[in-house]
C-alpha cells in the first residue's frame, strides 16, 4: 500500500509541474545545470532532508524518462517523505527543457545523473541541489 501511494506521489508530482522551459543563456556546465534546477525547487520550510534523484537528458535539454529516487533521508512519516521527493521531481519536470550549449549538449545525451535535493536542518541555511 505504501509503495502505491508513493507511486502516486510521483507521478502526481510529474504531472502536475508545468513546462516552462528555459530561456536563459545556454548552459554550459553540470554546474550550472543544478544551479538551474535548484532555482526550480521550492522546499516548504518545515521539510528537512536529502533525496537523491536519478535521471538523464537528451541532447535537446529534455529528459528520458521520469526522474527516480535512489536514496530517501527524509525527517517525518510516509507523507512527509511523498511530498519532498515530489517537490524534488516536480522541480526537475519544471526546469525543462533545459537548455544547453552544444559543447555540453554533445556530451550529456544519455548520461545518468544523480543529485542529491537537501532541506537544511539549519533554518539559516538555503536549501541545495548538487551536481555529482
């Protein structure tokens, strides 16, 4: 039952993120690119935690496929671990298309990443995604 209502939370989170694409300067690190992914992902306040996602581009700044957790380190019960890794998906579907420079376009097709999406426990400190 559990796993049903976390299947549920995921593709709600997917399908519910709008496309609204990029319009910035091309990107031209994977730097750059958890920078404007993190820009995307609005963690509510009280959520404390990592999980980590993995996932791959296409060329054109799209995905292949759905993003899927690979570690889940969240404070709170079921629920509260739905929602965050929700916020995290939804904040990747949101960012796309992503785009890229050809330089990074060349060589991002098909590889899979993984980056981690951490609340601070700290108040003081701004939530993070990082590139691996």
């Amino acid at each position: 039952m559990k796993q049903h209502a976390f299947a549920a939370a995921i593709v709600f989170a997917v399908s519910a993120a709008s496309m609204n694409g990029s319009s910035a300067e091309p990107l031209q690190t994977m730097d750059d690119v958890g920078q404007a992914i993190a820009a995307c992902w609005k963690p509510a306040s009280d959520w404390k935690g990592t999980v980590t996602l993995s996932f791959s581009f296409k060329r054109d700044g799209t995905l292949i496929g759905a993003p899927q957790p690979t570690n889940i380190a969240v404070d709170g019960d079921e629920k509260a671990r739905e929602q965050f890794v929700g916020s995290a998906i939804g904040a990747i579907e949101s960012c796309m298309p992503l785009t890229f420079s050809s330089g990074l376009a060349a060589g991002i097709g098909g590889q899979v990443f993984t980056m981690p999406f951490t609340a601070p426990k700290s108040g003081q400190d701004q939530p993070t995604v990082d590139t691996q």
